[in-house]
C-alpha cells in the first residue's frame, strides 16, 4: 500500500511539482524564487526517509501518513517558507487562529506548551486549544526508532524469536518524574500491559483505547510500513494518557515511561491459564472451603477473573436482573444515567455520520484543487506549444494569456491543496472524539459490571440471611440445640460477615465508579466545548482566508484580460 | 448571446448603430420540446434583426429544429469550397440526453454562436441559403429538409465530380488510408503538424475543464450533506455548541446551491468555447488536407496535359476542350486555395478573440465565486462568537 508505492508516487508527484514549481517560480511573484525548487528536494528527501529510522528526538513526520484519508503526501508539505509569509501577511487573526491556521512551517513552528505547531499529531491540536493558562506543565512524548531485538529467554519453542522495541522518548518538566528528559525502550507488549493495569486501576474514567493487537494485519503487511503504522499509533497512544488530566499522573503510566529495562508491571496472563486456575479452586468453592470472595477481587470485574464461582453467580444474576426478576435496590440515580448514555448515543450516531461527510468535504476539496493544477498544467503546455510552434501573431497575443490563466490555475491549486490540509487537522476533532466515545462505552461498562458486583452480593446477602433464618428455627426447636445445627449457623454467620465486608466493599466501589463517570462527564462536556469551538472557528477561519486569496490570484487575470470582455451580463 | 462582434466583417451587429448602417444581427432562443415520445424534438426560435434590403425586416421570427441547422450547414459547405464553415455541436446519441435541461441549453448556446458566426462571415453572409434559413416559412423548411438527401446525389458537372473526389480523398488522407503527397507544399505539411499538436493539447484542456465542472459539483454535493450533518449534530447539542453547528450547517448548504450555480457557468463559458475551439481545430485541419489535395488535384492536371501531348507524337495541338477544361480547374483551385489561405488567418484571429473571452469568463468566474465563499463564512464569524461567549 505504502512503501514502494509511495516512492513511485512521489516520483510522479515529484514531476509535477517541478513543473508546477517552474510555473511559479516568477521573479515577480516570488521573492524567494529558488525556495520552490530548493524547498522540492527537501520535501523528497524527507519522503525517502520515510521508510529509514530517524533521530529519536526529530519530531515525527508522519503523523497522518497511515491515516487512508490523508493518503497523498502532498499535504504534509513541510516547505515552502515564502508561502507562510504570505498567509501571515494576509489575515490578521487572532493569536489562536495563527497558530491553527498558517501550513506546515519548521521555522515558525512554536512550541506552546511544549506541543509541536498544530498538525504533528492529531491530538496535540486538542491540547493545545485547551491549552489553558492555568497548567504551564507539560509532557511530551515521542516514539521512534523501531529496532528489531530477539527474545533471550528460553521459550518452549526452539529458536529464538524477534520482536520490535520502540525508543520511547518523554519531555517534562513535571516535578513528579526524575528528569526532564529521559528515554526507555518498550516493545508492544509492554503497552497492552500499561493498558490493562490502567483498566483496572482507573475503572470508570475515559480512559484512550489503545491500538489493536492486529494480528492480522501484521502478517499482511509489509514489516516496514506495519511498523511505521503501529509506531504512529503508539505515539497517538501515549499522548492522548499524558493528555488526561488524572492518568498522566498514574503510576503506571510514571513506571512505563521511566524505568528502564524490564517492564515492572504486572503482566495479564492469558484467558486460559485464568480459567485453569479458577478451575482447580471451584471444587473447592463448591464443598464450602473457601466460599467468601476476597473483598480486594470484589473491586475487580468478575469476568476475566479467576473466580469462576463468582463469574457464574454474577451471570445468574445478570439473567435475574433481565428477566425481571428482584427489582435491585440501586435504580434511582439510573433514570439520570441512562437518560446521559441515551443522548451519548445519539451523539455518537450523529458525531459517526458528521465525520463521514467531513471526509467527503475533505476529499472534494482535494478533488478541486487536483484537477485545478492539471488544468494549469495542461494550459502550460498549450502555452508552450503555441510560443514555440506559433505560425501567425495572434497566437503569441493568445499564447500570454493563456499562461497568465494557467499560472493562476496552478497557483489556486495549491491554496486548495493547503486549504484542505489545514481542513483536515480541524476535522481531527471529529475523528478524535469518535474514539473517545469507545472510552466512554468502557467507562459505562465499567460502572454497569461494578453494579452487577453489587447486586449479586446483595442478593446473595439476602439467600444467605434466608438460610440462616431457617436454620435458625429449625434448631430452635429442638431443645439443647443441634450441636450440628449450631454449628452450622455459626459458619453461615461467618460467611454472611464476610460477604457484607464485601458488600460494603463493592457499594463503595461502585459509587467510586459512578463519580468518575460524573467527574468524566463534566470534563468531556467542557472539552467538547472548547474543541468543537476552535474547530469551528477554525475551520471558517480558513475558508475566509484561502478563498480570499484564491479570488485575488483570479481577480488579477480577470483584470489582465478585460479586453476581451463583452458586454453581456 | 452575441450580439456585438469584435472583428465585424461587413454588416454591423448592433441594432442600435445608426439605420443608415447595413446591420444582421440573429439570436437562437427558446428551446421548446414538441413532438411525442421517439419522435420528440427541440424547437428553438431563430430571431432576425435587420435592415438589409434582401430581408423582410426590421425583425423576423422563425421556428427551427436542429435538423435545419445541418441542412444550413451542408448548403454552406457545399457550395462555399475553401470557406471555414463554422462547427456544429454535435448530434447527441443518447435518447434520455437529449432533453436534459443543461444539454438543450448548451446545444442553444451554441447554435446561436453557430448562426452569428455565418451572418458575421464575409463571405457566408451573403448566402442565399442563409437568407432561407433565416426567413422562409416552416413547410418550406420542411420541404428542403426532406429533399437534402435526393438532392446531393445527382452530380451533372464535372468540376463538381472532381470536388467530390478530392473530398473523399481527403478523408483518406486524414484518416491515414493514403500516402501523403510526395511533393507537398511545407507549409502545408507544417499547418498539419501544428494543427494535429493543437488539437490534443486542445483536447487535454478540454478534458482537464470538463472535470473541473464536475469538481464543481462534487464539492457542492459534498458541502450540502456535510451541512446537514452538522444541522443532524448540532440538534444533539445544547446551547451555543448546538447553535454554531447549525448556523454552520446552514451556511454550508447555502454554499453548496453557490456552487451549483458556478459549475453551470463554467461549463458554458468556458468548457463549451473549449470544445467548440476543439471541433473548429478539426474543421482546419480537414480544410487544410482539402487544400494540399487541391494542389494535387491541379499538378495532376497539368501532368495529364502533357502526357496527353507526349502520345500524340509531341504536336502541340491539345483537344481545346480538355485545354480549357484544366485552364478552369487551375483557376478554380487557386482561387480555392488563396481563400483558404485568407481563411486560415481569420479562423486565427478568431480564436484568439473566442478563447480571450473564455479566459476572462473563467477568471471572473472564479473570482466571483471565490469572494462569495469568502463572504459567506464570513459573515458566519460574528455568530460564531456570539455561541461560544
């Protein structure tokens, strides 16, 4: 897809935009009349590097090259410093806008908060809107420098195999982490396990899905571009935790990106050693040995659990619960919930279509501005031809007019082709809030598992104060006591202690929940705000300004060619 | 609508010019579709303005369907040899084509570019069949319109016999059937070579026009449904989030009608003339074979003279008839040619006036629309503000 390909294109990109760069490389309209060719070989050499590792502290290049959206290169145009001159000498925005708004520029790129200018990475545009007096600490995290390394313990399977590290390399100035800059390797595996620690740790927040396993796609692709695809997401990834506000203090998130060598998180064991585990214990839970849920496991989910006993009493409940079955006495705050989750979802559906047509916007925009230069193109050609091949005057005369409409096609081309690029960093914030929606579902589903949790205890509760009331009345009548009896009692009451320990236990956990979702809630509206708000603004900013331009270029030509025009209307 | 020429050659277009000045001017308007089902047609109504003494003025109107267009076109063609006839647009093939609003509009516009361009011609103008075509009643159309096809195919005289041959001949030659001319005029050779380059340069921009039309149309596609959307999402939202986003759907779709608009434009003031432009090449280049074979046609001749006086025994007594005869031809063919020649500079000037005028029509186009995009989001701006303070 990428790879070879990409080269072949920018080899026939590469012609074109030497022709274009010909075509306006006017004295009279460019000061810098070599900066398009100069600025050209620049732009190959960074494509070429594409596939090569880079330093580890050069800000990535490619931050959208594996979005399928973005596939042509040309927008990540990092060149062209006379075009930037012109964009800031044309609008006089506000300070916010100047900073969305002007293309690609490496010299004028400026690290506000420590975030690169708009466009290195999606999400770095969203923190940056917010970027908000209040927090002058910043982290800033790159991944690079993929290195292929061979597994040195010795596994069951013969031979040894490879997998990919990732240098991942922080900025901070937060007092918290040792250093201000500091790098460690990591390979994926390292990730899937940071992700899964902060699931459990931070149960009801919003917090970013991690990228795919991709199983799959790892095989099909090429190694070099799977890799490229898997570095871009990790780096989308990792800022978007150093970006929520509570996980980028998390210890986990401290430990993965500080301590060097082995990952000291507590790896996820796979699904089945988990059941075998919980296997061997279910007799045993079974003949009463054992029964109590440990209150710590009670804050952790049942499913993917060992606890298989609890897994099943939790399903029994769940199927209770659809089935009509004892109304559990939580409900109230529920009716506000879910009417919050119902219009969560009539965002989303919403969000999920608006993206959809903002890509089509965004693809016809390239659609004009492509075809725009090819008709330039073709008129330069027709220019040249008619000046060198002229057999009568007029075709001379006709022959400058033409160029004049062509360089103007040319030029407005390109106003399209940036205009689009800076469209697209806007739209970002569709796409990126669509992925905070799955964070959002986890969220939601955390605090759904938590209640189960609590209404199985509950319930549970409830059949255990049963038995030991009838227990208790069936001892009762025999004079003396049972001693069996008796002693059975005891062991229940035992075990109804335990299970209200856990009980409280759970109720706690699941109100701990249900406030993270509020406090997430709350913090995703005001963000919402702000994000939506600089999109939009954002967004018409730059059509004012392109269009503005891209009517001067023709105004001009218009005026060049008044002579010929008629009177009709 | 055309109604004042840059290069007027011989009458005025102007009605507004003085009475004493001769003055034809012609406009095609109003396409009328008649006729039912297969056998469904466009009528337009071809108005004259004029004061000329042969016309019955000062204004006539007549109703005419394409197929009378190409009955004009085939009398001029016929009988002005040499003369750059104006280009017709082209029959449509397609039934369902036929009758889209744009396609009859199109096909209006340059019908009537077609018939100014005959009236404003030196030569053509004075035709008899123009005059016909201009005024007679609608049977008598009809009439000769049906009698086109019997008419052509009984050819008494000679002269003509060899035009006909040569026209054939030409087509071959185009088509690459026959060898080109041993000894051939290089000035022919190199008008064909730079007629043939034109044209697919010609044909390339064309093309690359025609797409932009449809960009055109895409865009404001895509704007009306991601305007929509945002009206879809803002009804999600509560406040001034919601309020933007509707007020910005809103103005996205006003855009996409904008849009609409300009591609409509475009196509007829500039992807038409561009194409017109395209078939005119043509015309030239069949023209200029034409010529090249007319000079054949004469050295042939002038060859079969005199091996005619070679056989009989080198006397100079040549039958007088076949002397005459090929006295004529020669006549005829310079004359031809010398047209030509005329012809192929005004075809020039023509142009350049023709694609002048596209070039400005784009750009003011283009323009236009730019700053019309620019206001309207602009005029966003404030509300904007206004939801998010």
């Amino acid at each position: 897809m990428m790879g070879s390909e990409n080269e072949a294109e920018s080899q026939l990109f590469a012609s074109r935009e030497e022709m274009e760069n010909l075509v306006l490389d006017e004295p009279s309209d460019n000061p810098n009349g070599n900066g398009g060719s100069k600025s050209f070989s620049d732009y190959r050499s960074v494509m070429s590097s594409l596939a090569d590792t880079h330093h580890p502290l050069s800000p990535p290049l490619t931050p959208a090259d594996s979005d399928p959206l973005l596939a042509p290169q040309p927008y990540r145009d990092l060149r062209n410093p006379s075009l930037s001159h012109d964009n800031n000498s044309y609008i006089e925005p506000p300070a916010y806008a100047d900073v969305i708004f002007s293309p690609f520029d490496e010299n004028t790129g400026s690290e506000i908060n420590g975030i690169d200018s708009p466009g290195r990475s999606s999400d770095s545009s969203l923190s940056l809107s917010r970027s908000p007096s209040s927090s002058s600490d910043y982290i800033k995290i790159t991944v690079s420098n993929p290195q292929k390394e061979q597994e040195t313990s010795n596994s069951l399977v013969p031979g040894a195999s490879t997998y990919v590290t990732y240098l991942i390399t922080t900025r901070t100035n937060i007092p918290e982490f040792n250093g201000s800059e500091f790098g460690v390797r990591r390979r994926f595996k390292d990730v899937v396990t940071l992700s899964d620690r902060l699931a459990e740790a931070y149960r009801g927040f919003f917090i970013p899905p991690r990228p795919d396993k991709s199983v799959v796609e790892s095989q099909v692709m090429q190694k070099q571009e799977f890799v490229e695809q898997r570095r871009v997401a990790l780096e989308k990834y990792l800022r978007r935790l150093a970006a929520h506000p509570i996980i980028r203090n998390s210890d986990e998130l401290k430990v993965f990106l500080q301590v060097q060598g082995k990952l000291p998180l507590a790896t996820s064991t796979d699904v089945a050693s988990r059941m075998l585990d919980g296997a061997v214990n279910l007799p045993k839970q079974l003949f009463g040995e054992g029964s109590t849920v440990a209150p710590q496991d009670v804050v952790q989910p049942a499913k993917g659990g060992r606890d298989l006993l609890r897994l099943f009493k939790e399903l029994k409940q769940s199927v209770s619960n659809d089935w009509g079955g004892s109304r559990p006495p939580v409900v109230e705050e529920d009716k506000e919930f879910l009417e919050k989750k119902e219009k969560m979802n009539e965002f989303e559906l919403q969000l999920s279509n608006a993206s959809q047509q903002a890509e089509s916007l965004v693809k016809a925009q390239q659609d004009m501005g492509e075809t725009m230069g090819e008709l330039g193109l073709a008129f330069i050609k027709l220019t040249k031809f008619e000046t060198e091949e002229a057999m009568f005057e007029s075709q001379r005369v006709r022959a400058g007019d033409m160029k004049n409409v062509a360089t103007a096609a040319v030029k407005a081309s390109r106003f399209y082709r940036e205009l689009n690029a800076q469209t697209v960093k806007h739209f970002d914030t569709l796409h990126e809030y669509l992925g905070l929606m799955l964070s959002v579902h986890g969220a939601f589903a955390d605090r759904s598992s938590a209640l189960l949790t609590v209404q199985t205890l509950l319930s549970e509760l409830s059949s255990l104060h049963t038995r030991a009331e009838k227990l208790e009345a069936a001892s009762s009548k025999i004079f003396g006591g049972d001693k069996s009896r008796i002693r059975r009692i005891e062991e229940l009451k035992e075990t109804i202690r335990a299970t209200e320990d856990a009980k409280s236990v759970a109720v706690r956990e699941y109100e701990r929940i249900k406030e993270n979702n509020r406090t997430e809630l709350e913090r995703m509206e005001a963000e919402k705000h702000a994000d939506f708000s600089n999109m939009l603004k954002g967004f018409v900013l730059n059509q004012v300004g392109y269009a503005e331009k891209i009517a001067n270029v023709w105004a001009k030509v218009a005026e060049e060619t008044s002579g010929y025009a008629t009177d009709s209307a | 609508m055309d109604q004042q020429q840059r290069s007027s050659s011989g009458y005025s277009h102007s009605p507004r010019s003085p009475s004493s000045q001769p003055y034809l001017s012609v406009s095609v308007t109003d396409p009328v579709k008649l006729g039912n089902g297969v056998q469904a047609y466009i009528s337009y109504r071809v108005i004259t303005k004029t004061n000329l003494p042969d016309y019955q003025g000062p204004e006539k109107i007549v109703i005419r369907r394409y197929s009378d267009f190409v009955w004009l076109h085939d009398r001029l063609f016929e009988k002005y040899k040499g003369v750059f006839i104006p280009p017709l647009p082209e029959k449509s093939a397609v039934e369902k084509f036929r009758f889209s609003a744009e396609f009859i509009e199109m096909r209006r516009q340059a019908l009537d570019v077609f018939v100014n361009r005959i009236a404003s011609h030196q030569e053509l103008q004075k035709s008899e069949d123009l005059k016909t075509f201009l005024q007679a009643e609608e049977e008598t159309m009809e009439r000769l319109r049906a009698h086109e096809s019997s008419y052509f195919k009984k050819k008494p005289a000679d002269l003509l016999q060899i035009f006909k041959d040569v026209q054939s001949r030409v087509s071959d030659v185009v088509l690459g059937k026959e060898k080109p001319v041993e000894e051939s005029n290089p000035d022919y050779e190199k008008l064909k070579h730079y007629i043939f380059e034109l044209e697919n340069h010609l044909a390339e921009a064309q093309k690359h026009a025609y797409r932009l039309v449809k960009r055109h149309r895409e865009l404001g596609q895509s704007l009306s449904d991601f305007g929509k959307a945002a009206k879809l999402l803002g009804a999600c939202e509560a406040d001034g989030l919601g309020k933007a986003l509707t007020e910005l759907g809103a103005k996205s779709e006003t855009l996409s009608i904008r849009l609409q608009k300009e591609a409509h434009q475009l196509l007829m003031n500039f992807e038409e003339p561009l194409k017109d432009y395209v078939r005119a090449a043509t015309i030239a280049e069949r023209a200029n074979a034409f010529r090249q074979q007319c000079e054949l046609a004469e050295t042939m001749k002038l060859k079969e003279i005199n091996l005619f006086g070679l056989i009989s025994n080198k006397t100079l007594n040549v039958p007088i008839q076949l002397k005459e005869d090929s006295e004529e031809a020669a006549r005829r063919f310079e004359s031809i040619v010398r047209l030509m020649n005329e012809e192929i500079v005004r075809f020039q000037d023509q142009k350049m006036i023709d694609m002048g005028r596209a070039f400005h029509e784009f750009a003011k186009g283009q323009a236009r629309l730019a700053n019309n995009i620019a206001d309207a989001w602009r005029s966003l701006l404030p509300k904007l503000e206004a939801c998010f303070t």
